[in-house]
C-alpha cells in the first residue's frame, strides 16, 4: 500500500548560474578568495614578545581571546545556522555556510595563539573565567534569545550583525594596542584576518536585513528599528562594564570605548540605520587606528590635507581588463 | 559648482553618503550602458576589493570611465571602504586616481560620518572654486 502522507520535499539543486542577487556571488567571491587557516601565520615567532608582557597583561590577553572564542563559538554553531533557515536565495544559503565555517576557523585560531605562547594551567583558567564572566555570558544570551527559531528573520539579522560588527571590538582592541606598541605582531596578524571577514559577514547580513526590511510593512520597519537601537543600548551597557573590568587596569578603557562607539555606529551602518555615537566620542587612538589598517593612510587626501597641490599627468587610455577584475 | 556622479550598490552605503550631502548627483545605473557626461565632474565610488585588493573598482564605474569623453571630464574621486580592509581601505580611489590621473579627495568608511559630510561639502566647494579660477587663468 502506498503512503498516503506527503513525500518528503527535496531542495532543488542550487545552480549558481542563475542568480536571484548578484551580491550572492559577489560576497562567495570574496569569502572564499579570502579564506585563510591559521598555520598560515607564524605565531611562534611571538614566543619572546609574549615572554615580555607582564603576567597580569597575558592574563587579560588569553581572557579577552577565550571572550572572542565564545562570540565565535555562537555565531558558528548557533547564528550562522539559524540564519540559513531564513535565507531568501539557495546562494544565500552557500554563503552562509561559508561564514559559519570561517567563524569555526576563528575559534580555531584562538587556540592555536594558546598553544603556541601559553600554559595549558592558564588557558584552562581563562576559560573557566568567561564562563563564569557575567558580562559575556549576559551578552551571549542577548543575542542567543534572538535566535530562537521562533524569533522574526530580521531580529535575527539584526542580533548578527551586532555580534559581527559590534560585540567582537571590545576583545579586538587589545592584540591592536600591543601591535601599536611592536608587541604580539604576528598574532595581530592573525586577528586582522578575522577582522577583515568580520567586516564581511557583518556588511553581507546586514545587506540581507536591508532586503528583507523592504519586504514588510511601514510600521513593521519602524518596529524593527526601535528594536535594534534598544538591543544596541542593552548591549552597549554590557559592553561598557566589561570594558571596565577588563581595561582599567591598564588606564585603557576610555579609548576602548570611544573604540566600541566608532565600531557600534558602523554596525548601525551595516543595517542600513543612522549613527547613534557622536563624532566627538568615536575619536579613536590613531595608534589603534593605524594598527587596524597598516598602510591604509599613507597616502593622505585631498580634502584632508594642508592644501597641497597635485600634478595631473597625462590620462592613459582604458579598457575593462586593466582595472583588475 | 560642477557635477558630482556616484555609484552605489544595493548596500546603499554611497546612495546614503551622497543623499546626505544634499547636492545635485547623477547614480550610475548597475547594469548597461553609461551615461555620457558633458561637464565636469567628481566620482564618489565605494571599494569591492579581495584581500589582494582585485575588483576594487566596481564594474558601472569602469563602464563609465573607458568612454574616453567621460574620463576626460573626471576632476577627482572621493572613495568608500571599510578600514576593516587594512591596506585595501578605499582602494578605489587610488586604483582611478592612478589610471585617470586625478587626485583622490577623500576617502571614507561606509556611509560616512557627519564629519566626512561636512568636509565633503566643504571640499568640493573650494575644490571647484579653485578649478573654476585655474580655467580663468588658462584663457586669461
């Protein structure tokens, strides 16, 4: 006798020659182009600078890196995933497939900076402590809350960007001071590849939410506005204590605030919304600034500058394959 | 003052930008032909770049670029990023500046801030006065 229930639905095979979004593509282009492993980079040579850091500075650094392992750990076996179930496009899917692995990857890296530079007594301790810390743990249940599966596709989006591009900075800050000052540079190597797909996954989810906003109804979107900018208070006064107990010691936690500031109006940009910080409190240490894109201002520009003049050289002639696709 | 011509992705970030400077520009369509400029103009373009920096440039812009009319007219170019990109940061600015022969004016994170705003305005403004009594000078 035949089974009189529905037959199982199977997913259509996803044929990346026809696209839905183009930005699909565009960001599993740049993914995957930009996939990284951590062997890739030479943590050891960092043996000597981190001999140099007092116990009290590697005590905070392998806290901050197992708070960053618990962001990643979330958003690879929970965020990314429940992202996946919402995804308008199978492309999207792919992509985030992408995203959950790298977070895996960033996980990953964490342990490799610990078992390169540090005891096992120590990292175990530093563990214990993120699980007991209060502010990581009620920051990860913020955003764990919003991802219930019955939570709204854009309260999800929402709460992973916000991870993405907002929560990691508190933690990214310090491998960037110690790069400022020449110290732990290969492993501030490391963490600006993290930084760098971060940017990705927060400014391709963000896309998504943007998308689907136009989907719903006015009074909806105004609905999900005033959500995001309460959950980003909410985390913002998470972030700000834990800031303090983490950076007075180090005479640092004003500057890491302006830091989180700068960072939570660039997430707030990723949705699509305007800034919520001031200009005047996201004034960041150029030191920082500097060591989170190395390179980036040495050319200064025009408007920036004391009014220099230019020289306009004569004009080459173009064709699509000289711009480097 | 002259024209001002942008391209923005469905992220919006430029559009944004652009919007709040509150002065007349003309979006690049994402797909097609360019337009043809008949003035002088600044390009406000965001940055797509790989971790080696390829593609920072985005397609509608080099469509409207290879046109040599159009590359003639550009005066300068005002780039969009992420300082999240390290080195690449609003690598578009400086790849046209560099085939066009133009300064980069500005560079900025994403849809910018208000102080990027308010030194857009006040850039372009002197920047076209200055251009403005340059071509006095030439035919004077």
């Amino acid at each position: 006798m035949k089974d009189m229930t529905q037959p199982r639905a199977v997913p259509k095979a996803i044929n990346w020659n026809r696209l839905q979004d183009d930005k699909d593509l565009e960001i599993w282009n740049r993914l995957t182009v930009n996939f990284w492993l951590p062997e890739k980079v030479p943590l050891s040579n960092d043996i000597q600078s981190w001999s140099q850091l007092t116990p009290d500075e590697q005590t905070l650094t392998i806290r901050v890196f197992t708070g960053l392992t618990l962001l990643d750990t979330i958003q690879n076996a929970v965020g990314a995933p429940t992202l996946m179930q919402d995804a308008i496009t199978p492309h999207e899917e792919s992509v985030l497939s992408n995203i959950a692995f790298m977070e895996a990857v960033h996980a990953r890296s964490y342990s490799s900076v610990f078992s390169t530079l540090c005891q096992t007594t120590e990292v175990d301790e530093a563990f214990r402590w993120s699980a007991d810390n209060e502010h990581l743990q009620a920051k990860s249940r913020l955003i764990l809350d919003e991802y219930d599966a019955t939570a709204s596709p854009l309260r999800k989006k929402v709460a992973s960007v916000f991870l993405e591009s907002f929560l990691f900075y508190s933690g990214f800050y310090l491998p960037m001071h110690w790069s400022s000052r020449a110290r732990l540079t290969n492993t501030a190597d490391l963490i600006r590849l993290i930084i760098r797909d971060e940017a990705i996954h927060g400014y391709y989810i963000g896309y998504k939410f943007q998308r689907g906003l136009e989907r719903v109804s006015e009074a909806e979107r105004k609905e999900i506005k005033d959500f995001a900018f309460a959950l980003l208070f909410d985390l913002y006064d998470i972030e700000a204590r834990y800031t303090e107990q983490l950076y007075d010691g180090l005479g640092l936690t004003e500057d890491v605030k302006n830091f989180l500031h700068y960072n939570a109006n660039k997430a707030l940009q990723n949705l699509g919304f305007e800034a919520l910080f001031p200009d005047e409190s996201c004034r960041v240490n150029p030191a920082i600034m500097a060591a989170l894109s190395p390179g980036s201002d040495e050319n200064h520009d025009f408007f920036s500058g004391s009014g220099s003049s230019y020289v306009i050289g004569k004009a080459e002639a173009t064709e699509d394959e000289d711009w480097d696709f | 003052m002259a024209g001002l011509v942008f391209f923005s992705s469905r992220s919006g970030n430029t559009a944004r930008l652009v919007e709040r400077l509150g002065l007349e520009a003309l979006r690049l369509p994402q797909a097609g032909p360019p337009p043809e400029l008949d003035a002088p103009f600044v390009l406000v373009s965001p940055t797509f770049a790989d971790g080696e920096g390829r593609g920072a440039v985005p397609k509608p812009v080099i469509r409207l670029l290879n046109n040599t009319r159009n590359r003639a007219l550009l005066r300068g170019v005002i780039a969009g990023g992420n300082r999240n990109f390290g080195a690449t940061f609003a690598l578009a600015g400086e790849v046209i500046a560099r085939k066009c022969s133009v300064p980069v004016l500005y560079r900025f994170e994403l849809a910018g801030t208000e102080t990027d705003i308010t030194r857009i305005r006040a850039g372009l403004a002197r920047f076209w006065a200055a251009q403005e009594s340059q071509t006095c000078l030439t035919q004077a």
